[in-house]
C-alpha cells in the first residue's frame, strides 16, 4: 500500500472526536496508537485490543505522524 493510499485512512472531521485525526471510520484517534507504539506495544497487541482494527490502520497512524513531523519541530534533551 502507497503512503497516499495509507493516508486516505486517516480522517479529520471538526465534529467527531474534537476534530482529532483518527483512522477512517473509528473514533481512535492517530495519537493513542502511536502512543501505543511509543510505550513498547506490538502491532499484534494493539490489533488484540482493538479487533476492528487492521494492520493497515496502524500503517497509516505512522504514516500521518511521519508527515506531521515535516510540519513541526519538538525540542528533545541534548546528550551531554
């Protein structure tokens, strides 16, 4: 799957969800599988917590945080 296709399964709506990107058709919001991803969860443990989920769902979620850091710079403690 293209990153423009993984990123058709993204939406944003001003009236679901506080206008939060979430995957297409669900009320996750991108931020919490991402924040899965962060804190050491597997692909396989998110797709068990949330069944109606597939693998591509979570594809996208990266592939809308990977466009979102071209966009905006955080600031990370320099190792000194």
């Amino acid at each position: 799957m293209s990153h423009e296709e993984l990123l058709q399964r993204i939406w944003i709506d001003p009236g679901r969800c506080g206008g939060k990107p979430c995957i297409r058709g669900h009320r996750i919001w991108v931020s919490l599988i991402v924040d899965f991803l962060a804190s050491g969860m597997s692909q396989k443990e998110i797709l068990r917590d949330y069944p109606q989920l597939k693998a591509a769902d979570i594809q996208a979620c990266l592939a809308y945080a990977s466009e979102m850091t071209r966009e905006r710079y955080v600031t990370v403690p320099v190792e000194g």
